[in-house]
C-alpha cells in the first residue's frame, strides 16, 4: 500500500513540480544563449556595449530575473512539499478522505517524505545545473581541473580529513539533517493541528520552540569542544584537537550526526502518534 500511496502522491505533486523545474529549465536555456552570442563569442563587443545604458539595465533585468527563478524553484520545492502538501493533504477536508484509507499513519509520513526528499534532491541538483550550465565557458572548463585538484588538496587542512573521506560523510549528514528537517515539520504539523484553535499558530511556535532547542545545543557542544581544543592547545598535546584537526571533525560529525537522527526519530514518533491517537480534522 505504501507504494500505491507513494504512487499518488507523485502525481499529485508532480502537477506543479514538472512545470516548476521545465521553467527553470527554460530560463536557463534563454539565458545561456543570451551569454553566448553577447559575452562568450565576442568579449570585446560585450565591453563595449557595456558602456550602453540599456545594455546595462536589460542586463540587469535578466540577473534579477533569473535569480528570482532560482529562489522560486527552491522556496517553491520547499514550501509546497514540506508544508503546504503534508497539511493540506492530511490535516483539511482532504484528511477525511485520506484517513479512511485502509493505511496507517506511518504509511502517510512515509510516502509525504520519500516524495518530498527525492523532489528536493532533484531541485538541489537542477538548480546547481542551472548555475554551471549558463555561466560556464571554456576558460572555466580549462581550469576546473587545477581547481578541484587545489581543492581537494586544501581539504586536510581545513577539515583535518581526506576529502575521500570527508565529502562522503559530509553528503550523509546533509542527507541525514534533510530528512530529519522534514520529519520535524511534519511534527510540528500533526502536533499543531491536534489543538482546537490557533492550529498553524501552534505548529509555528512549535517549530521555533524545536529550533531553538537544537541551536542551544549545538552552542553547549560549540563551546564544550572550544574548551577542549584550547586546553589541548595551552599544554600543547595532540594537535589534532584543534579545529581543524581530525578529532574535531570526527566529534562535530559525529554530535550532528547523532543530534539529526535524534530529532528525526522523535519527530517521526510524534508525529505517528499524534496523527494516530490525536487526529483533529475539525
């Protein structure tokens, strides 16, 4: 059932994220022709019309444009997936239907969320695409290797790990966090709407109460772990604890880690249960 469920939702969803991304798509497309017959073929045309006044201001336009469609598939994916979907779908008059379904809540947290995540990793990838694909060149192109070769370099330094290590750990934190991110929002929803009145006021305040809570502990490691690598510093032991050492790394990987599984699972707990013993639809 949890496929069906899956199922659906993509074509519920799909109506407007299909579109969303096409235009993206599009813009993308215009703007980089528009860059390559004025800038890329011929720059020395590019600095002369940039002494045109509406060169410029048509520039300018386009710029604002664009990144206004950025923002847009990014809000938009977020907003409409995260929150709009979850509560419409679940906590309105469509909940009557959707809770008469022969499913669990579970089913319905998990179908919203695997939806929700691959839709968002799709943006993600999109919009950094768009990026590449309409500012890129062969200058670019030429040096793109010397540079993540520099940046791969500089990744111990700066981290204290191998960037084959560190890339990959850091992609499964982000990935963590996303999914967590979503199951607390999905919480703060089912939570919210149990109240009688004032339901999306509730899951605002909710939602902050959460946020904070997450911000507070992460300053009490910020600052547990600065005192570490400051003793270790002072007495000159084990370099490695310093900030950008391995030990830190592993300890703030591994806090960040812990921290977003904890709060995804109890999200998710919630959430179950508030969507199964203090449903209130009304």
């Amino acid at each position: 059932m949890l496929g069906k469920l899956i199922k659906n939702e993509f074509k519920a969803v799909n109506r407007l994220m299909i579109p969303l991304h096409l235009g993206l798509i599009a813009v993308t497309i215009i703007g980089r022709f528009y860059l390559q017959f004025t800038v890329f073929n011929n720059p020395g045309r590019a600095v002369v019309m940039s002494d045109n006044i509406w060169f410029g201001l048509l520039n300018a336009t386009l710029i604002v444009f664009y990144i206004l469609a950025l923002f847009a598939a990014a809000l938009i994916t977020g907003i409409y997936l995260e929150i709009i979907r979850f509560r419409k779908n679940l906590f309105t008059d469509e909940g009557y239907l959707m809770h008469t379904l022969p499913v669990t809540a579970s089913a319905h947290i998990w179908s919203k969320l695997i939806v929700c995540l691959v839709w968002v990793i799709v943006d993600v990838i999109l919009v950094v695409l768009s990026v590449f694909g309409l500012f890129v060149n062969m200058d670019i192109l030429r040096a793109l290797p010397e540079g993540l070769s520099l940046m791969f370099s500089s990744f111990p330094e700066a981290f204290g790990v191998s960037a084959g290590l560190g890339i990959p750990l850091y992609l499964l934190l982000i990935l963590v966090d996303s999914v967590s991110g979503i199951l607390v929002i999905y919480m703060c929803i089912a939570v919210g709407h149990s109240f009688n009145t004032h339901k999306i006021l509730s899951s605002v305040g909710i939602y902050v109460g959460v946020t904070m809570i997450n911000s507070i502990l992460s300053m009490i490691f910020s600052a547990i772990t600065g005192m570490v690598s400051y003793t270790s510093m002072s007495l000159t032991v084990a370099a490695e604890s310093t900030v950008n050492g391995p030990a830190y790394f592993w300890m703030s990987w591994i806090f960040s880690l812990l921290l977003s599984l904890a709060t995804g699972v109890i999200s998710y707990l919630l959430a179950n249960y508030f969507m199964t013993k203090k449903l209130n639809l009304e």
